[in-house]
C-alpha cells in the first residue's frame, strides 16, 4: 500500500496505488488506483466513482460538484484500466467480474477509515454500473449486508444492463462468444470500429472535454471474447434480480443513436448502450430504485452539453438530499 501522492490531474488531486498482487488472469502483477480530492474540512458524506470500459477518471466537475455539497470525493482506476494498466497487460481484461471485489474492498477501507461514521454513496459509470450492483448484492449476503459496511446508496450512470444489438447476440451469439472464449479468452473479437462517440467528447476533434486518448482512446479498446463473457455472466445475474440493499438512483439519455461515424445526434443521444434496456433493468438492482431520463444527454450522462448536464446534476442533487444528507434524508 502506498501512501497519497499528487495525481496526473495536479492539486488538489491525490493517488494512492493498491497493490493486488498476482494477476489471476496470468498477466503478472496487477494494481487498482484510488484518486481523492484533498479536502479541508469534515465531510458529511463520501462518494467512490467507478469508471466504465476504455475509461478512467478525469471527470475533475463531477468531484467538485460532490465536494460542493459536503461531500469527500474519491475515485477507483480497475486493476489494468488508466493509472493501473502496466505494459503488457490486456486492458481491461478480467475473466470475472468478480475479481474486482479486491480493489473495491480495499478502497472502502481505505474511505471508511479517512472519513468515518459518515454514509457512503457508489457512483458509477457504464460498466462500472454492472460491475458495482454484482459486488454489492454480494455484500448483502453477509453479516450486516451493504448497510453494515456504511454504504447508504448507488448512482448509476449509463450502466450497462444488457448486450445492445439484434437479439440473436443475446442468445445464441452469447453461446458462441463463450465458446470462443475457452480458447481464445484474450483474442480481440472482429468488430467494426466506430469513434463516433469519442469525437463527440474529445476537445481536439469537436467536443469540450480534455483526457488522455492512450487510457480512452476515441474507438474505445478491443473487446475480447473472455472479457466479454464475463460481462454477459455478470448481466445473467442481474436479470435474475439482485438485492443491492440500497436505494438506487439510475440516469439514462432519452434516446440511443448508433453511427461509427460522428453525426449531430451522437451528442444528443446515448452512442454506446440500449437505453431502452437500461429502462428495463433498472427495476433488477432491488431496494428503492429511481430510474430517470436526461433528455438530450450523451451515454456518459455528467459529460454532455450544458442544458442536459445540468438537469443530470440537479436530478442526483435532489436524489442526494433525499435519500442520503439533505433534511428529508430517508
């Protein structure tokens, strides 16, 4: 375990690196990064943000909006992903999304035990909203569930509910890429690329927003057969029903928009998930879920322009006030 050191965003943005050991996927040693903004004064509340796929955190408004409100903002880099992916490793690949309990666990420690007795929410993006809910009904099966823990609730962000695509994928498709996969785990599938969505995002190519295209390239990294069946593992159990043992909050576009190249709607439109699927699932995280939509939002909903960006700060604000610290707090 290492101790705060100043983070590639500067003051005041601190990393810690969590050491994780041996790769279980045999890709030598693997480590997690948590990333803090540095606060002064004693926080009512903590949040962890988990990123998606070919993603990391740089999302510098999404903290200062928590640290506004009081909150202590932290922020986890999975093991191969951003600041934690050491040369040679395939990134992001995990066979198991269960994998991720390490570092999840480490970094509530680590939370906890710099800001006690105050709740903790879970944010997360995209595939970080598949792989928090897994982690979290797995922690409602023991001694004192998810609440035991000082974890008061989730927001989820664009998560990733299902296989977009024709149906087949999610059937027989899904049979074949798990086939594949037990000999061929690592072996990028064959798709074709689109960067429509990182042109949309990416300051040098049109967008507003400035981060690293070696850690989220503008086409997203390949998707490997083993990873992608770990995922379709992970939304099996979700479709199941999970019990999550906090209430929820889920934000999605109002529309998803499909085109490998940029197009005007791409900016206004969920580019990467179904999100009439993450409608349908929402309700399979269990406890209270609020699942709403941000009209003319981007599929990572706190990266799209102002109008919508804004409605998706204010409807986690008055989220927030409601279940977690404001005076109507349930």
């Amino acid at each position: 375990m290492s101790d705060w050191t100043t983070d590639i965003l500067g003051d005041p943005y601190e990393q810690r690196t969590i050491e994780l050991g041996e790769d279980p996927d045999g890709e030598g040693t693997v480590r997690a990064t948590l990333v803090r903004r540095r606060f002064e004064d004693t926080p009512r509340a903590a949040v962890i943000y988990v990123h998606g796929f070919s993603d990391y955190f740089f999302q510098t408004e999404l903290a200062d909006f928590h640290t506004d409100r009081g909150y202590a903002f932290y922020a986890l880099d999975l093991r191969k992903c951003g600041r934690s992916r050491s040369d040679g490793q395939t990134p992001h690949y995990v066979s198991d999304l269960a994998l991720y309990d390490a570092e999840l666990e480490e970094a509530l420690r680590i939370v906890r035990a710099e800001v006690p007795d105050v709740p903790v929410v879970l944010s997360a993006h995209s595939t970080g909203g598949l792989i928090l809910p897994l982690w979290l009904d797995r922690l409602n099966l023991e001694p004192g569930g998810t609440r035991g823990r000082g974890i008061a609730g989730l927001v989820l962000n664009s998560p990733w509910f299902d296989l977009q695509g024709p149906a087949w994928m999610r059937t027989v498709g899904t049979q074949a890429i798990r086939a594949v996969s037990l000999a061929r785990a690592k072996t990028p599938m064959k798709m074709p690329p689109s960067d429509a969505y990182g042109v949309s995002l990416h300051r040098d190519h049109g967008g507003s927003w400035d981060y690293d295209i070696a850690w989220k390239p503008l086409a997203g990294f390949p998707v490997t057969y083993g990873w992608l069946t770990a995922i379709r593992r992970g939304h099996a159990a979700l479709h199941r029903g999970l019990d999550v043992g906090v209430p929820s909050l889920v934000l999605r576009s109002h529309r998803s928009w499909f085109s490998r190249r940029h197009h005007p709607n791409t900016d206004t439109s969920d580019a990467v998930l179904d999100v009439k699927q993450i409608g349908r699932w929402a309700g399979c995280l269990g406890d209270s879920v609020t699942s709403l939509v941000v009209h003319g939002a981007r599929h990572d909903v706190y990266l799209s322009d102002d109008e919508p960006r804004a409605l998706a700060y204010r409807y986690t604000g008055e989220w927030l006030d409601r279940w977690i610290t404001g005076p109507d707090a349930r």
